[in-house]
C-alpha cells in the first residue's frame, strides 16, 4: 500500500518540476533576449559617441587620433573589437579581442554572431558622410550565463524536492485518513453489534425469567387441577345412582380441568420444561394430514394452497407440531377478517447463515427442513413483528386471544433444536416460516 502511495506523489513531483523547469527556460530566454536588447542598445550608442568624436579625424586621415579614440574604448572588457573604416570603407584603426576584424566595410548596419553582436553606424561631419565605426560587444559574459542557468538548475531541484515531500506527506495522510475511518467504521460496527447483543441477551433473560416463572405456576397449577380431577371422580363415584341429576355438571367440570391441563401443557412447552415425545415425522406428511382440519378451522373465506415439496424428515413431538400447525393457521385466518389467501409450503434448505432475529452464537448450520405459514392479511408493523413470541402480548380485543400462541409455538420450536422467523409488512401480510432440523438417520 505504501508503494501504491508513492506513485501519485513521484509523478506529481515529476510533473511539477517539469513545469518549473519549462518556466525557468522561458524566464532565462527572455532574460538572455532582454540583456541582448540592452547591449545592442548602449553599444550603438556607444558606437555614436565614437563616430562623433571621431569624424574629424577620419576626415584628415588622422590614424593616431583615430586610433587613440579606438583604444579608449579597450577599458570596456565587454567590447571584443573597435573598429574606424574610412570613406572608402578600409580600415584606418582598431583593436579586436580574440576575433577578427574585416578589411573593409562599406555600410552601417547591425549583425549578430555565435554570443557576440556587431553594430556599424556612420560617422559625418557637417552633414557629409566620413565614414564607419563598428563595435563588437558579448551579448552575455559566459560567467553570467552559467550562473543563471546554475541557479535555475538549483531552483527546479529544490522546488522538484519540496513538491516531492509535499505529495509523500500528502500520500502518507491520505493513508492515515483511510485507516482511520475503516477503524471508525469497524468500531461502529462492533458497537452495533455490541448493542444488538446485549439486547439479545437481555430479551433471553427476560424469556428465561418467564419461562421459569410460568414453568412453576404451570407445575403448581397442574397439581391442583389434578386434586380437584380426583374429587371429583371421588364424588362421582360416591354418589353412584344418585348422579342422575348431577353427572351433567360433573362432566363440564371435568372437561374444563381437561382444557386447562391442555392450558398448563402448553405453557410447560412454553417454558421448555414440558417432556416432549420426539419422533421421526415428515412436515409435508403432517400438513396433508391436517389440511381438511385446516380447511375446517380457518373457513371459507379463505383460499388455501399447499406447497409441500419438502421430503426431509425431523425429530419432534407428533402432538405439538400438530398444534403449532394448527396455531399458525388460526393466526392467519384472523389476519385477515375479509378472507385471503393462505399457503402452507414446506421446503428442504441448507442454511449455513442464522436467520433474521436468531443469535449468532446459538446457531447451527446445516440441513434443515422448513414449514412456513404465509398470509395475505394486515401484516405487523417492525414493533409488533420483535414482540410478537413474547408471552401474553397480543393485539388481539380483550377475550379474544391470550397471546400464548405464537410465545409456545416458540418454546417448543426452540426445544426441538429449530428456530422460529418471522416476516412481515403492514398491508403485505405475514410468513411464519419454522426450520427443524434435519433427522440425522434419514440424511
């Protein structure tokens, strides 16, 4: 990742100094253009200065005056030649400077040679032409030159540099800032994940302390409803012959102990403590078996369909998953209160992930063999659908439901092994759907 990080900033650096680099020759061209221009300017009026002073001598023919004029000029370690043409255009006096001078010269002018410049102006005298002057000047000192292009060298490299640094450091912050947001983002996560497992496990105390508190008054209450059974058959069998008038109320006392033993059954599954019967039992089997019981319990108004495609078998209590069955079916059928549709499908799945609301450390992957109740009715908003298995809440009018159902449903799931999801919308119905697991010796 690192390597990664220094691409950008060496071609960043490396086009930075590229463009210093391009912008420091155009500026030392433009510096060399503009000393040029410079030079020409006072070496033409120096050359000037001389053919006035001059003109007179030049005129007389007078070589040492002219040649004295010339060699005034040798202070200037610029000027590389000086020279004094006659009207004829020969040379009459001069000096030159590791260069040449030429022989004759017959106009002014101005020309230009390998870092040197020559300006050629005419010398008059009263208004008639006497003749040329020439000077030879540097259009730069070789030192001068180097020293720029030397500075503009150690400019672009220490800017080169600088940029260079800048863009690691830049690279090297960037990389930290990613690291620490996927560090933030992670430690949200776990705080999420943390958050949903304390509530998971404060739900599975809460589930706990009801079961075992439900458990007991389940296991009292059963006792007692089998004291009053015994009196009753104690009196049924005292009276004898003299029951006549009495049996009827003797019987509905008996069948309402019998409903509240099936009571106390069913909170025992709740609370996991009930002995359950486990037998091989195949879910596409036991709903064919109950759909005319279905059918029966959930009326005409509703439209049943069953998927059974599910050939796995399970261990389960015959009894209960009768009852869960029968349940989820009667729970649907009161969703929807102007009829609808009803599916009951099972399915062989494979689930190597937990299921929605299942605790990730309670889970276990593999086979399972599923049984879902679906519906088209109202539907649970988020809130209802999380507290639904919770014990007596319903939202069902007072006398209507005791909100057992779905909290025993999930008792007796989870006693088996298997896990209980629920899905559902306001106004786009509900599925139930229960995973066993699969029966090892059918595998």
């Amino acid at each position: 990742m690192r390597r990664r990080g220094w691409i950008p900033s060496v071609i960043g650096a490396l086009t930075a100094a590229a463009i210093l680099l391009a912008a420091g020759v155009l500026m030392a061209v433009y510096q060399e253009q503009l000393y040029s221009n410079q030079q020409a300017k006072s070496v033409r009026e120096q050359a000037q200065i001389l053919a006035a002073s001059a003109s007179a001598a030049i005129l007389f023919d007078d070589r040492k005056a002219a040649q004295e004029y010339v060699d005034a000029l040798r202070v200037n370690p610029e000027l590389q030649a000086a020279a004094i043409y006659g009207g004829d255009g020969h040379l009459i006096a001069g000096f030159a400077r590791g260069t040449r001078l030429p022989a004759l010269l017959t106009s002014a002018g101005s020309g230009s040679g390998a870092g040197y410049i020559d300006i050629a102006v005419p010398a008059s005298q009263n208004g008639a032409h006497a003749g040329i002057v020439l000077l030879r000047a540097l259009t730069e000192p070789a030192e001068r030159r180097y020293a720029r292009y030397a500075g503009l060298i150690l400019l672009v490299t220490m800017g080169a540099l600088v940029i260079a640094v800048l863009s690691f450091a830049q690279a090297q912050l960037s990389r930290r800032a990613q690291q620490l947001a996927s560090v933030n983002t992670r430690l949200h996560e776990e705080m999420e994940e943390r958050r949903k497992t304390e509530e998971a496990l404060r739900q599975s105390h809460k589930m706990e302390a009801i079961g075992q508190l439900s458990g007991g008054i389940a296991h009292d209450f059963n006792n007692l409803i089998m004291i009053v059974k015994g009196n009753l058959r104690l009196l049924k069998r005292k009276l004898g012959d003299e029951t006549q008038g009495s049996a009827g109320y003797i019987a509905s006392a008996d069948e309402a102990l019998d409903r509240a033993a099936n009571l106390t059954q069913r909170i025992l599954a709740f609370s996991r403590r009930q002995p359950l019967m486990p037998q091989r039992v195949n879910l596409s089997t036991l709903a064919q078996g109950l759909s005319e019981l279905v059918r029966h319990s959930v009326g005409e108004r509703v439209e049943i369909t069953m998927r059974l495609h599910g050939s796995w078998s399970t261990l389960c209590d015959l009894n209960q998953m009768e009852n869960v069955i029968l349940n989820l079916a009667i729970n649907a059928r009161d969703a929807m209160p102007d009829g609808g549709r009803l599916v009951v499908e099972t399915r062989d799945v494979t689930v190597t992930e937990p299921p929605p609301d299942v605790e990730s450390q309670s889970f276990v992957p593999g086979d399972y063999a599923s049984l879902a109740v679906i519906d088209t009715g109202m539907g649970m908003p988020e809130d209802v659908r999380q507290r639904a298995v919770d014990p007596f809440f319903t939202t069902k009018p007072l006398g209507k439901g005791t909100g057992l159902g779905l909290s025993m449903t999930f008792g007796f799931v989870r006693q088996s092994g298997g896990y209980l999801v629920i899905e559902s919308k306001p106004g786009k119905g509900t599925a139930v759907t229960i995973l066993m697991p699969r029966d090892p010796e059918t595998a």
